[in-house]
C-alpha cells in the first residue's frame, strides 16, 4: 500500500531597496519514511513569478508522515536591527499498527549556503539549543532556527514554559525563542497518539547587512514506529517451597514463607519486613536460625568450607560451628519438604524453636582472612558471608542508631524499640533464645538468651551483634569473634 503527498513552495518575499529575495520552504520525500524539505531564499524572477514543485512519496501501511500543502507568503523589509519573521509548516503523523511514533528533525548543513557565492551564509541562531533556545536579538540576527510548541527532548505530550507562546498559535510572536535546527537526527517527539499533527516554525531575522543571494538548506523529518515504554513486569513473590537463593529483595513476601537452601535442602521462614534496615530500608529477614555445616553442591557458588567442632571452644579459625544444644525435643533444622518449626522464645517440643548452629565470626564471615584473626580491624568484606547467594549478614554498629545498624531498626519494627522487653521480638521475629558457645567451650545460657552476629567489626578482638533476654534488648551489643553465635541473613 502506497500514499501520494503534493506539495508547493512556501514563499517568504524579503524586500531590499529594489531587489527582491524571496524565502520559500519546500518539500520532497526520503526513504524510510522521512519527508525532506528544503528552506531557500532565491531572488525572483524578472516577472516576480516562482516555480511550484511536486513530489510524492510511499509509506509503509502502518505509519504515515504527512506535511500540509498551505501556501505561506508574507514580504519581509529588513533592518538595521533586524527583522523577525517565521513560516509555519504543520507535521501529521497517523499511527495505524504500531503503539507509537518516534518523530525526529535535523538539518543537512547548519548554515543557510548562497548559491551563487558559498561565502554567503545564513548561520544558525547563535546559542540555541533544543534544551535552551533563544529570541533573536541584533548580535545573533541574520541567522535562521526553528521551534515547535512540544517539548523536546522529553519525549512528553506536555508543553513546556519556553514554548508556551507558541501554543495554539498559527504564527511565532517576535519575542519567541528559537533553536538552532540539529545537523545530526535528533528526536523531537515521542508520542503514543494515532493521529496527531504538530506545528514547526522556521524563522529568519534579517538585517539590511545581509548579502543579496539564493541561500538554501534542507530539513528532514523522519518518523519510527516504537513500542509505548512500559513498566518491567512485576516478578512474582516468592511461595512457600522455592530455593532462598532464588528470592530478592524485591521478590521477599511481607507474609511470612517458607524456603529451601540449595546447598543442603534445609527449610528457613523468611518475610519482609517494613523499615526493618538501617536508613529506614525495608529488608527480607531470615526468621529461622542457619544450619549449614558447609559442603553441598549448586550453582549459585554460595560454597563454604566449615570445621564443625565437637568439643571445645571455636577460637578465630577455622570457620567453625557447634550444634546448638537445644532444650530436650526442641528441633535445631529442618529438611524440605518439611517447613520450618514455628516456636519462639525458649519453646520446646517438636513444635518449638529451631536453634541453628552457633558459629564464630570468622564462620559467619565467610572464611574470610581478615576476619579469622584477632589483629585485623580493616579489610572485611560485608558482602561476603556464610549466608546463601543474595543474602548477607545484618549491619551492626557501636550505637543503637536505626540509621546505621540494622538490628536497631528491626527492634524498631518488630518489638516497638523497645530495649526492655523482648517478647514481640521473640513472637514476631521468632527470636531464639540460643545462647552461646563461649570460649572454652560450654554453651551458655541456652533457654534464656538470644545472640546474633553482624558483619560489622568492633575492635580486634570483638565484632558488633545483637543480643536480647527478658527484661533487655541491646542491638548495639558485641562478642568476642571466636564465641559461638547464631546467625540470621538479611537481604
């Protein structure tokens, strides 16, 4: 399917003393759907009479660009401070399948050339942008531009405070402002719109310096078919069954769920929490203690070596844990497809709370160099844990500020802030009261106390945790790092 457009020259007649210059606008076609028209001052014929051209064009059946075929003549009388005047063009784009247009405008030189000597140029409005343009004024006259009453660049249907004057107008204001007309393709407008037109004005200031001559530019206007910009899709929220390192921030339930560890099969509760991270941030917390011993095999190259240790204290390295010493019948993991027990506090039975591991920092580290010792306070990479892949252990920090330590603010969320009591955090959070494995190896207050690491150094020998038992909760708290702590992911 093809479409005929026709077309005749637009005039502008400029007058000086005894010799006429005419400014005439016409058109042509060009391929891929673009309309080419050419800007020209050309002297007049001995009978002041101009030729009128024709030029036809073929489209696509799913877009069309057209241009009005109107005749505009106006005469023009330079000055010394210059003249302002402007021609109109109108520009309609009919968007049959596609869900929208991209339509783009550009100059194949940016001076206006004379014919019969090249020196002869009308040059571009001084300083205008499509961003900025700018009114013609006497040191910028004798130049040429453009404008058009959508904004451009922003690809938005809106009109913008530079180009209001031109809003529904047929003619520029001399008070206008005007941009220089792009030499590369430039995007002008972005529309969603099926059959929309659109004014362009060119305009010329003139001064009586000016040389007599033909001076000729030519424009083009190309259109695209684009798709409408749309919102990435949602991704679906993570469901009771699905792999931990599959979930995201984005994609964490503010319902609490149940996940599987790729690397051993073993279940955790997790749900995000609102304003539960430092800064205010909404973080996807663990509400089961970890259980991984270290091993498995997947692709998420969340790996980690571990020394589980039977007896005896942890020391600073190896990465190692101690199975927690639960109250008789509590559970300390459990395996898909069985979801996780739902107990708190110092529950017991086969319903009661899951204790984890306790593990010392250099565990809880990831294995990390740095954090095996007890002389590095520099050097950690938060962002490498025991946790699995995307998740990472909590911020904590020497002062309970819920702008930059992370336990503060999940205190903050679940348990009212409250520093002297921990009951909504052991109902809301499912906070365990684990205990500890201290140096020489006991486990210590088991039942009665809760403990978790965070990634964050204290000193040498110490590294930030959080800590709570009925009546105290101390998100600020710290730990010797070869202690035996429980750990809880974040992401």
């Amino acid at each position: 399917m093809s479409q005929r457009f026709e077309s005749k020259y637009r005039k502008i007649k400029i007058a000086r003393k005894n010799r006429a210059i005419n400014t005439i606008l016409s058109f042509s076609t060009c391929a891929i759907l673009a309309i080419v028209a050419t800007l020209a001052i050309v002297s007049n014929r001995s009978d002041g009479s101009a030729t009128d051209s024709k030029f036809i064009f073929t489209i696509e059946p799913s877009l069309a660009i057209f241009l009005d075929s109107d005749n505009v003549e106006t005469n023009i009388i330079p000055s010394p401070d210059g003249t302002v005047s402007s021609l109109q063009t109108d520009v309609r784009v009919v968007s049959i399948a596609s869900e929208a247009y991209q339509l783009s405008l550009r100059s194949m030189t940016a001076d206006m050339i004379g014919a019969s000597n090249s020196s002869n140029t009308l040059s571009p409005i001084s300083n205008g942008t499509i961003e900025s343009p700018v009114p013609f004024t006497t040191s910028n006259c004798n130049a040429w531009g453009f404008a058009t009453p959508r904004v451009p660049g922003n690809f938005t249907n809106d009109f913008d405070s530079d180009y209001s004057v031109l809003n529904n107008q047929s003619v520029l204001a001399v008070s206008s402002n005007y941009s220089a007309v792009p030499t590369t393709n430039t995007a002008i407008h972005f529309s969603p719109e099926t059959d929309e037109t659109r004014p362009y004005y060119f305009a010329f200031c003139i001064q009586n310096t000016i040389q007599p001559d033909s001076y000729s530019a030519t424009v083009v206007w190309s259109v695209i078919a684009e798709t409408l910009p749309t919102e990435p899709p949602v991704p679906p929220m993570a469901e009771n069954g699905d792999l931990i390192q599959d979930v995201t921030n984005e994609t964490c339930p503010t319902t609490r769920t149940w996940v599987v560890d790729a690397r051993d099969n073993r279940t955790y509760w997790i749900q995000k929490i609102p304003n539960s991270g430092a800064g205010g941030t909404d973080l996807c917390w663990m509400q089961t203690n970890l259980a991984y011993a270290g091993g498995g095999n997947n692709g998420f190259g969340d790996v980690k070596t571990l020394t589980q240790n039977t007896s005896g204290g942890l020391g600073n390295s190896p990465a190692g844990y101690r199975v927690s010493n639960p109250p008789s019948g509590a559970p300390v993991f459990t395996t898909s497809p069985t979801p996780p027990t739902t107990g708190s506090g110092a529950n017991t039975g086969a319903n009661g709370a899951q204790y984890g591991y306790l593990y010392n920092w250099c565990a809880a580290m990831g294995g990390q160099s740095n954090a095996c010792n007890n002389t590095s306070t520099t050097g950690f990479n938060t962002t490498v844990s025991i946790c699995p892949s995307g998740w990472r252990l909590p911020v904590g920090n020497a002062t309970d500020d819920a702008n930059v330590n992370d336990f503060s603010a999940l205190n903050n969320a679940v348990n009212s802030g409250s520093t002297t009591s921990d009951a909504e955090l052991r109902s809301n959070w499912f906070g365990v009261y684990a205990g500890n494995l201290v140096a020489a190896g006991n486990f210590s207050l088991v039942g009665s106390y809760g403990q978790y690491w965070s990634s964050t150094v204290n000193n040498a020998t110490y590294a930030h945790s959080f800590s709570f038992r009925s009546p105290s909760v101390i998100p600020a708290s710290n730990s010797l790092k070869t202690t035996g702590i429980a750990v809880r992911c974040v992401q």
